[in-house]
C-alpha cells in the first residue's frame, strides 16, 4: 500500500494546485473587468484585491490604486467607494466619498456588468 501513496498524493497536489489556478485566474478576469470600466468610466478606484483578509503582498501604483493579494483566495474585490460601501468585507475606505463626483446610472450598470 505504501508504494503507491506517493503518486497517489502527488497527483491530488497537483490537481488541487490546478484548481487554485484556474479558480483564481478566473477571479483575477472577473475583477479586472470591473477594474477597466470603472477606471474608463472615470470612477475613483482605491484598491483591487485578489483574495479577502489580510494583504499577503499589497503595492500602491503611481495610479494611486492599491494593488493585493490577499490570504483568503475565494474571490476577490475592487474597492469602489463612490458606488457602495462595502466595509465589512472589504476593509474601512480611507477615501471621503463627499469629495468625490456622484456616478451615474449608466455608469454603475457598465462597472457591474463588465465583470
């Protein structure tokens, strides 16, 4: 039985291994498209995150995004606080959304779909 436990085990790594990559390049996809409309749409955008929780890397672009990866890989977020406020799962914002300009309709509707 022995013999056979290696490739066994090492088959099932590299299958969960598999899905972890594909799970999360679809995550990595799905988010970014809410990236590219929000910024096309000229949305304020302070963090894109692939993962929940505590950043394991986090860089802050010339954009002023903050870019993540985070502990928890089972989705991810683009911190929009001109649309929603969605602190509990994503963090407080530190952006005073009373500077910033209102979205439109159509607006929301692009970033949400473009997903």
């Amino acid at each position: 039985m022995a013999p056979d436990l290696l490739p066994s085990l090492l088959s099932n790594l590299w299958s969960i291994l598999l899905v972890a990559l594909f799970f999360g390049g679809s995550i990595f996809v799905h988010e970014l498209g809410h990236f590219l409309a929000a910024r096309r749409r000229g949305v304020f955008v302070e963090k894109f995150s692939i993962g929940f929780g505590p950043p394991i890397w986090s860089w802050k672009g010339k954009d002023g995004v903050e870019y993540r990866l985070s502990w928890f890989p089972l989705g991810g977020y683009v911190m929009l606080p001109q649309l929603a406020d969605l602190g509990p799962v994503e963090g407080e914002s530190t952006t005073d959304v009373t500077r910033l300009p209102p979205i439109d309709y159509t607006s929301k509707m692009l970033i949400l779909v473009a997903g």
